[in-house]
C-alpha cells in the first residue's frame, strides 16, 4: 500500500533537519514523551458507549494525509516524544496505514523511538497481524469486553467475536505480544470479568480493565454503564490476591500481579482515581488537533499550522500548545449534562 501522493516539499525536510529538538516541558515540569495518534474517525464496529448507531463522520480533506500525519509525528519524535500508539476509530481501516507505520519505523531503528504500537478491535488482525510485525510493531492492545459472541455483537452492534479471536490467534501466531482491554460496564460483564481475566492470563496476555469515561453522546445513559473499579476490584480479591505493582507502560493505567494467575492486571480509572499528575502525554486527532488533555476541551490546530506556515509553524504552535497543557482534568459523571461532559467522543480523540 501507498502513502497519499503529496509529497513533501524539500525545503520541508531541510527544516525539519535543521528544526527544534528541545524537549517538551510543560508548565508543570512533566515531559511529553507519549504520544496517542487518532488516524481516522472512523470503525467497522459500533460500540454503544464509543458511538451512536449512525455516526456521521469527517470528510476526507479535513482529516490529515498520512503524509502529515507522518511529518507530525516526526516533529513529536524529534522534540522527545519516545512512544507513539496509533489509534483511532479503527486505525487498521485506514486506508495506507502501513505505509505509514512502514514510515515511522524508521525512528524506531535510529533509536528515537523507542516504541510503537496500536490499539485496535482486532477485527483486521487475521490479515494484518504478520505485516505489521514485520513493520517493526510489537505490542498491540486489543479492545474486548465480552467473551460471549451474543453480548459481543450487542456491545459492538456490527463486530463479531469469532474475527476478534482469529486476530488473536493470528497476532500471537506473528509474534505479537497482546494486551486486553476490557471496559468494565454495569449490567453487562461484571460477572465475566474474573473468567476474562483468567482466559487473558491463560494465554499469556496482559489484561487491563477501563471505566467508562464521559466523552461524546452515545445512544444510552452512560450513568446505567458506569462501574467503578473501585468496586470491581473489591470484589475480584474475594477470589483472587491482588498485589500493586509499580509497573508502568507510560499509560495511565496501575498494574496489580494476580497470584493466582501469574498474570498482570491493570486499571484505568480516570473517575474514581486521578492519574494526572504523572502525565506525559499528548492526543492527536485525526484532523489535526492535539489535545493536551483527554478530559478538557482545549486543543491546538496543528493541521492549519501545517498546511498554512509548513514545519516550522508546526513546530512552533506544538510549543505553544505545551505551554498550555492543564495540570489535570475534571470528569464527572454525576454532573455530565445531560449525558456527556466532554463533546467529542473517544472515537476523535482516540482513546
Ligand atoms: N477501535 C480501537 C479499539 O476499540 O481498540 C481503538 C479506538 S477505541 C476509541 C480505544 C479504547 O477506548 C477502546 O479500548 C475502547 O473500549 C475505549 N473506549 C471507547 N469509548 C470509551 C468510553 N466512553 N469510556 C472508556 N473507554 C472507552
Ligand atoms: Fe470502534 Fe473502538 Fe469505538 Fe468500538 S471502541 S466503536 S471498536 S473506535
């Protein structure tokens, strides 16, 4: 596959080696090193707690080129940005992508990177697993939340379990080292979540359960979905023995070892525990925003500092961007109104 035909412009590449390469601090004195790229709003699924059944989604020209994706990524790369995940909507619908991972590997063999990887529903593991392998990713993170093929296709309305799972075998068969995501929702898996954990660890996968987090109108009540983790884990160590572990991945997650498993298992809580004040991380958006904060609206218009003023109006408004991240966010559920407390859903921002 190819990349889009835009190429760059020479005098492009000539700033870019000549360009910024100061770290990104922010007011706070944490460092970006992380980036989540979103490169594409679209999904061949529609979870109920990430999407409306009918979404409409952005036109092609205002969602960046995977050629600007790339110089964007690259800027980040060269400004200290050390791991970079892909993500999306689906990020292996995109049309192109390994062209563009194909791309950015190239940072992994001079050592810049130190790591990239995606976070994907699996669907398109079956057939993509090896090549992207072969492109140099070695982690992915796969979104599951039942293991029930009914509950599967009512979760994900239009997916089916029997491809997520062939994905899996697929990736372990390339050599992927997987991680399970699992959101933890109210009425629906609280009761699969120890099996889940035991079938993850079972087959040598990491599993980390997620909150639901307000982002985006959705079909339901998000307040029917929300289960704290708090209580989940509660009632997990009525039969298991969970041990923190100071494990980290440069995500947000807290990672506990289960005993009983010899597995790790994580927690994302974003509600009911503040992880923001170890945060090195940046979102972008697949038409160009970057948001220095998941749970606050402010962001940067990266794409029209690209397209307008080149590299180097994209370097500069990358730092004025910094400057600007906030010291945390402020999620609530019980305040969301009437439903949502943040607009654009996960599937913008990319999880
Ligand atoms: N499509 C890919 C996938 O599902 O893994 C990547 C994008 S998806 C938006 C990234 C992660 O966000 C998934 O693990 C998904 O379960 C999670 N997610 C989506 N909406 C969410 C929400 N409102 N609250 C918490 N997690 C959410
Ligand atoms: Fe698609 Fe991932 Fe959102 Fe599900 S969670 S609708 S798979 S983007």
């Amino acid at each position: 596959m190819e990349l889009d035909s835009m190429a760059r412009e020479p005098e492009d590449v000539l700033r870019d080696e000549v360009a910024d390469s100061t770290p990104l601090i922010d007011p706070f004195g944490r460092q970006v090193t992380y980036m989540r790229v979103s490169v594409t709003d679209r999904c061949d699924f529609r979870c109920v707690y990430c999407m409306s059944e009918h979404m409409t989604f952005l036109p092609k020209k205002e969602v960046l080129s995977l050629e600007e994706l790339e110089t964007v990524c690259t800027t980040f790369v060269r400004r200290g940005v050390k791991r970079l995940r892909l993500t999306g909507g689906e990020p292996l619908v995109r049309r192109g992508l390994m062209g563009l991972i194909e791309k950015l590997a190239r940072h992994l063999e001079t050592g810049a990177l130190e790591e990239l990887t995606l976070t994907t529903n699996g669907s398109q593991l079956p057939h993509m697993a090896g090549d992207l392998y072969a492109a140099g990713i070695r982690r992915v993170n796969v979104s599951l939340d039942t293991l029930d093929p009914e509950k599967f296709a009512a979760i994900t309305r239009w997916g089916k379990l029997d491809k997520v799972l062939e994905g899996l075998d697929a990736a372990d068969r390339a050599g992927l080292k997987i991680k399970i995501n699992a959101v933890a929702l109210q009425n629906f898996n609280e009761t699969e979540i120890e099996p889940m954990i035991r079938w993850a660890h079972g087959r040598g996968y990491d599993l980390t359960l997620i909150e639901t987090m307000p982002l985006g109108e959705i079909d339901g009540d998000r307040s029917q979905q929300y289960l704290p983790l708090s209580k989940v884990r509660a009632e997990l160590e009525q039969s298991l023995t969970l041990t923190d572990n100071p494990f980290k991945t440069g995500g947000p997650a807290r990672y506990t070892d289960v005993k009983e498993t010899g597995g790790r298992l994580g927690f994302i809580t974003p509600l009911t525990h503040n992880f923001c004040e170890g945060c090195n991380r940046v979102r972008l958006t697949s038409t160009g925003k970057l948001y220095m904060c998941l749970g606050q609206d402010d962001d940067a218009d990266l794409k029209r500092a690209l397209r307008e003023g080149g590299v180097q109006a994209l370097d500069e408004a990358i730092a004025e961007a910094i400057s600007r991240k906030p010291k945390g966010h402020d999620f609530e559920i019980a305040r969301a109104a009437p439903n949502v407390s943040v607009a654009r859903h996960m599937s913008t921002t990319g999880g």
